[in-house]
C-alpha cells in the first residue's frame, strides 16, 4: 500500500509517520512537507519514504496530482493551533490547503485529522471548531466524481510521547510540557473520554488509511478508543 502524509513534523503527524514506517503493510510514503525534513526527527530507517517539498500547498507543480495518484490514500495531519492566528490565516492552514488536495485517477482514502469539538453547522463561535468543522463538511460533501473518500479523526488532548524525548523538545514549548506533567494524569484519569493517547492516534490513523472501519466515516474521540480497545481484545483473543 502507498500512503501520502503531511504535517509529520506536528505531534500527530510525526506519530503517524513513525506508525506508517513501522507498518509492513505501507511499502511507499510520500511526505509532502514545505522544508526539508529536520534532523531531530526520531523516525526509524527506512527506504520507502520520498520527501517532496512542497512550498506552497495552494500551488502544485503540474506532475504532483498525476504522482500522487499512484498512491492509495492520505492522512491529513498538516495544522497549526488556532491561537494567534486571524480567521483568513487560519482558515487558509486548515481548509483551504486540504481541499486543494489535488490528485486524479482511481479511488482514494482521505483521512483528515480534526479535532474534538469541531462543528459542521459553522454555528460555534470557537474559530477552531468552525473551520475544523467546515472542512469536514466539505470533505464529506465532495461528489463521487473526485474519488475521495473522506474520513475524519477528532482527537481530544495529545501530547508528544515520552519515549521520543526530542519530539517533545521541538514540537511542544517548555511551558506546554511542564503544563503536560499534570494534564495527562488528569485527562487519564477524570477525563478520559477527552484524553487521546499519541500512540493510538498514531495507529487508528494508519488502520482508517488502510481501509479498516471504511463503513464509518466519522470518529469521535470516544468512538476511536472504543474501536482500539475492540481491535487489541481480538487480537489477543487470537
């Protein structure tokens, strides 16, 4: 199987990619990514992953939709926090670069990393869940004709995982980890229904590219554990 990625310099994205490398069954990955990959990158070594950057995601060269259709399906995890950011930067990070996505041919697993809360009905007055929730919205209205088909991921609160110390140090602020020290117990434990283990994230990801769950098009935070704790019951049933 042949999987795009991007945004695998983000928390979710890397984890994604670490997953994907690790999974036998992905025999090609091709990053899509605006730099070079740095060197802190805690990913294991590999000969199936291309780079391609890609400056800008709302200019393809004229080959890419022709390469990317070689390929099998997507992950979606390019973003950027909400914070900071007026509604037209925001909206250009989240929406208008995933539905510039851009590929022809046969059809295709799109998997979009959202976020818990995220609202279809444009009604919240949380920019975040807008426009998360408006590109969903698109993705799960595109016409049969484009070939996509579209499944979104809300993870709740993540944070890097602790046994890949340099993804913690380049991605999340000093502040952020000291604040993670007692967020996780907290989420793991009064809140678990808001709490997304970055190593499940990583795998439901991977599976949903793969095909696993392709009757559901939607899940929650709560449904994804769910789905998790179903799949390894079975497996070690087996």
């Amino acid at each position: 199987m042949k999987l795009v990625l991007t945004g695998v310099t983000g928390a979710a994205g890397i984890q994604i990619f670490r997953q994907a490398v690790l999974d036998a069954a992905i025999t090609k990955i091709t990053v899509l990514s605006r730099r070079a990959l740095p060197s802190w990158m805690d990913i294991p070594q590999n000969d199936k992953t291309e780079v391609i950057i890609l400056k800008d995601f709302l200019d393809y060269p004229s080959d890419l939709p022709v390469r990317l259709a070689e390929h099998d399906a997507c992950v979606w995890a390019l973003g950027k926090s909400s914070v900071g950011l007026s509604d037209e930067e925001y909206t250009r990070i989240t929406y208008d670069y995933t539905m510039h996505f851009d590929k022809t041919g046969e059809p295709f697993r799109f998997v979009f990393i959202s976020g818990e809360g995220a609202d279809p009905s444009g009604k919240s007055n949380l920019k975040f869940a807008r426009i998360k929730g408006m590109t969903e919205k698109a993705l799960f209205d595109l016409p049969p004709s484009s070939n996509i088909k579209a499944s979104v991921m809300r993870p709740a609160y993540f944070f890097p995982s602790k046994d890949h110390p340099s993804d913690r140090d380049n991605i999340r602020s000093s502040t952020a980890r000291a604040m993670d020290c007692f967020m996780t117990p907290i989420m793991k434990t009064i809140l678990p229904s808001m709490y997304t283990p970055i190593e499940d994230l990583g795998f439901f990801a991977v599976e949903a590219a793969k095909g696993r769950w392709s009757d559901e098009k939607l899940f929650s935070n709560s449904k994804m554990r769910e789905l998790i704790k179903a799949s390894r019951t079975l497996e070690n049933q087996q």
